[in-house]
C-alpha cells in the first residue's frame, strides 16, 4: 500500500499572500526556491517586516505547533516555490517526535511570539514619532515649531 504524498508543491507570484496574520494555521512551508518576507502589522496601514527567509527555511510552523492563530503575515517577494504541508500530517509528524521536544517547541514559540509583539509595538511607536517629526521643523536652535502648509 502506497503512502499518501506528505508535500504539495505550489507557486506564489511576487506580491501573493501566503498566509495572513490573525488566520487560523493549516499548513506550514517549506521554502524550495525564492523569498518569503514575514510582516506584522504595526498601526493603521503600517507593515513591519520582521524577516525575509529564503530556500531552506520553514515558515508557518508556529501555529500548527501551538494552535494559536497565525502571528504575521507571509508574502512572497518574487517568483516562489513553497512545499506545503498541511496541519494533519504535521500534527502526525509531532506526535511522533519526543513529548520533551514538542514542549521545548512550545516554550520557545511562547517567546518567539512576546518577542514579535515586542517589535511590532516598537515600530509602531517609531512609525508616529515620525510622523509626528514630519509636522515640525527644526530652524536650528532646538525649539521645535509646528511646520507652515
């Protein structure tokens, strides 16, 4: 008996949207030729990129770990090719592995994504302080003036 294919091989244009931050996971990625930048989103309208991986790497595995939702967004920067492998037959490969090894995944996913709510909140206060330093000029002698329209 022949055992069903664990991967699917799928293209993504430049621009397409791999996954959205806030979905519930269903598969995870593994990158075969191309890149991937992972965002967040920091604000109204403003996009943090919190990384750009590329062949080899795998991205989406988080929320198929922890059940949570999906952390950040994932888009493909150019011409990419992604193996897909979806939530039941990662949670196959999980319950195979050591029950110590999935607990240290979940411990480290846990800080993974303090760490990205970190950056995001981060950037998205450095976002308004420029904004804010768009409105004001400075004339040289250190006050701070609202800027003229």
């Amino acid at each position: 008996m022949r055992k069903g294919k664990i991967l699917d091989r799928r293209v993504y244009r430049p621009g397409q949207t791999l996954f959205h931050e806030g979905d519930q996971a269903w598969a995870a990625f593994l990158i075969e030729s191309g890149e991937v930048e992972i965002l967040r989103s920091a604000g109204d309208r403003h996009e943090v990129v919190l990384a750009t991986v590329g062949a080899g790497e795998l991205i989406g595995e988080m929320g198929l770990i922890d059940k949570c939702p999906r952390s950040a967004t994932a888009r493909s920067v150019g011409m990419t090719v992604v193996q897909v492998i979806n939530e039941q037959n990662f949670s196959r490969l999980l319950a195979n592995a050591e029950p110590g090894l999935v607990a240290l995944l979940k411990v480290l996913l846990c800080r993974l994504r303090a760490s990205n709510e970190t950056v995001s909140a981060q950037s998205c206060l450095m976002a308004e302080s420029r904004l804010v330093a768009e409105r004001f000029d400075r004339d040289g002698d250190d006050e701070i003036r609202p800027t003229v329209n």
